[in-house]
C-alpha cells in the first residue's frame, strides 16, 4: 500500500516561528519540532494521540506546536522516510508510527546540534526537548549534548539574574516569579551536572 493511502488528512500549510540564525546553525523551531516527533516515535510503535502528547510534554509548556503543526510535520519525516506509519488493525488507532533507521542518524544529527545563544521562547522549547531525550542519547554523543545545555541554562540564569537587579525593589512578585525562573535553571543544571557524573546509559534506538 503507498504511503499516500495509509496517511491520515493533514494541514497543507504549516507556519513556525522564523529565526535570525543561519540555516542549520542553531536547532530552530521547525528542527526543534522534528526532534521531538523523531525522539516521540522512538523505541516503540506510537499511536498519533500519544505522540501529540509526547511532542507537548517534550516542549516544556512555554511553546505548544498547534496540531495541525505536528501532522504536517509528521507526514514530512513520513515523506522523508525518517518515520514510519503502518496501518493498524485497532479500528480506534488506524496507524502506528515508528522512527526507521535512517530518522534514527537524524535523530542524532539534530540532537548535537547547538541551542541558539538567546532565550526566548523557541529556544526555551528546543532546550526543553533536548534535555526529554537525554536518556535517548548516544553514549558519544552524551557530553556534547549536555556541555550544550549546561551552556544555555547558565547563559539564561546569568541574564535572569542580570534583569532581576534592574527590578524596582518594590515588586515582590515580580521577584518571586524571576527567583522562580532561576530556581528552575538551577535544578537543570544540577540535574545535568548528575547525569554527567553517573554517566547513565542510553537506550538503543535501532
């Protein structure tokens, strides 16, 4: 069966946040998008409905890729042959996706590729998604992709922290929600600054 029959009705037009990097230099939005439906579709077979799920829960809340966004996205790695949509005998779950061997390389190309230098947002997500799909990380892999993190959860802390001291001393809850901010940053630091030191192992993807 081709794959134009087995694909369920997806948006056309897809919109993703523009960024000022050069292409392929810093993991954008769009990148961003596709590795989170490479690393949702990875070590099992996925109904679409968990895999939305997964992508949400993979951006960290701060940017909620419409769906729409995720099928067009979705059918383009179909396309692509990075995933794999196989037609299922659930009446309620019509098609199962999995991550082939090639989305697997991609999954780690992109997966060493650097976070931007600014937060917003996006990079905020993308960042989010990298530090979900740890324990999906190549062994070598591993220290590149958390020195990145590391990097950008400091470089985001150190501006938090630069903005905060400009804050009227006034606006205690203006305080509290930048304290909380950086609290968070904090605890993904210390959370990578573990992982590097117990070297916990990754999950084969294929």
């Amino acid at each position: 069966m081709r794959n134009s029959e087995i694909q369920p009705v997806l948006a056309s037009v897809v919109i993703l946040p523009a960024t000022n990097c050069r292409a392929h230099a810093h993991l954008d939005a769009a990148s961003a998008l596709d590795l989170a439906i490479l690393g949702a579709t990875a070590c099992r077979m996925t109904p679409l409905a968990r895999l939305i799920d997964t992508v949400w829960c993979l951006t960290g809340g701060g940017w909620r890729p419409l769906i729409d966004v995720i099928h067009e996205a979705l059918r383009a790695a179909n396309a692509a042959g990075t995933v794999l949509a196989t037609e299922s005998w659930v009446r309620s779950i019509p098609f199962y996706y999995t991550l082939t061997p090639k989305g697997a390389k991609a999954f780690r190309t992109l997966m060493i590729r650097p976070l931007p230098s600014w937060d917003d947002p996006i990079s905020r997500a993308a960042a989010a998604i990298k530090f979900g799909l740890l324990d999906m990380t190549d062994d070598k892999d591993l220290a590149a992709v958390t020195a990145d993190l590391k990097r950008f959860y400091l470089d985001s802390r150190r501006g938090l922290e630069s903005r905060r001291e400009s804050l009227a001393s006034d606006r205690a809850f203006l305080h509290a929600a930048v304290g909380d901010r950086i609290a968070w940053a904090d605890q993904r630091i210390h959370a990578l600054d573990d992982l590097m030191h117990t070297r916990l192992p990754s999950k084969v993807l294929h």
